[in-house]
C-alpha cells in the first residue's frame, strides 16, 4: 500500500512536470515567432528617434551673435551633487563703474555627470539645457570635459 502510494504522487508529480514544462515552451514558440524589435543601430541613425526627455548631454545655448545668458551665479554649480560643473568668473567694472560678474569659462565633466537635471532647473536664466545627443565614446577620460561656453562670447544684454 505504502509503495502505491508513492508510486501515484511520483506519477502525478511527473505530469504537473512535464504540464509546466510544456506550458514554458509554448510561451517560448510565440515569443520566438513574434515580429523582431531589435534595433540595428549604427544602420538606422537616419529613422533613429530618441525621446525628447531623453538627457544626452549639458549645452549652453548661443545665439547667431555669440551671446548667451550664463551671468556666472554659481546656482548650477552649487546644485550639482557630483562637482561636474566648474565656473571661472571675474569682477569687471563698465564704464559707469558698476562691477559685475563675468563668465570667463564653463567647464562641464561629461564622465562624471549624474543627469539629475538639479543645474538646469536651478538655473534662473535659462542659460543651461540638457539635449539628447548620445554618442560621447572615447578612449580617455579627459576629452569628457568640455567647456560650454565659447571663445569671445559675451552675456546677452538686456533691452
């Protein structure tokens, strides 16, 4: 009787295996069988879309004239968790003699950036933007580190 028993819960644990297993490979043939989603990239940058949300890389904008609207106040960088952001500015008086805060460089560290987006919602002149530009390989370290803002650009004057 003993061995009967045994013998039916080995029978019935046979089946609920092999029901399991039979279940597992009809999902594995309808996935198998469904359209490919993969993408071929680099093959396919021209159809590419990359969502607007997307947060590839930190920019200053300039317009035709070389301007932008960076007036150095150090929010971004006060914001930034990682130090990825660095601002060299310097006092300079104009010729009514009132000093004011000149942005000498931007340096932004790519490698080291958590794109949090804290610097471009921080910032109260809209100087900063994040774009969604993402191929940024290279083979040192160094080149991450770009500086935003251009040679001889200059702070867009207030009308």
């Amino acid at each position: 009787m003993a061995m009967s028993n045994s013998f039916t819960r080995y029978i019935s644990s046979f089946w609920k295996g092999l029901w399991s297993l039979l279940k597992g490979m009809r999902r594995t043939i309808i996935i198998f069988f469904r359209k490919k989603t993969t993408e071929c990239y680099p093959e396919n940058r021209a159809t590419l879309v990359i969502s607007d949300r997307f947060r590839g890389e930190l920019v200053m904008p300039h317009d035709e004239n070389n301007q932008h609207k960076c007036v150095a106040c150090g929010i971004c960088e006060m914001n930034c968790p990682n130090d990825s952001i660095h601002i060299e500015s310097e006092m300079v008086e104009d010729e009514n003699g009132k000093k004011t805060k000149v942005l000498r460089r931007y340096n932004y560290d790519l490698g080291s950036c958590l794109f949090c987006q804290l610097c471009v919602r921080g910032c109260p002149h809209g100087a900063i933007e994040f774009r969604n530009t993402f191929e940024h390989a290279v083979f040192t370290r160094e080149k991450l580190v770009k500086q935003l803002n251009r040679e001889g650009s200059t702070v867009v004057k207030k009308r």
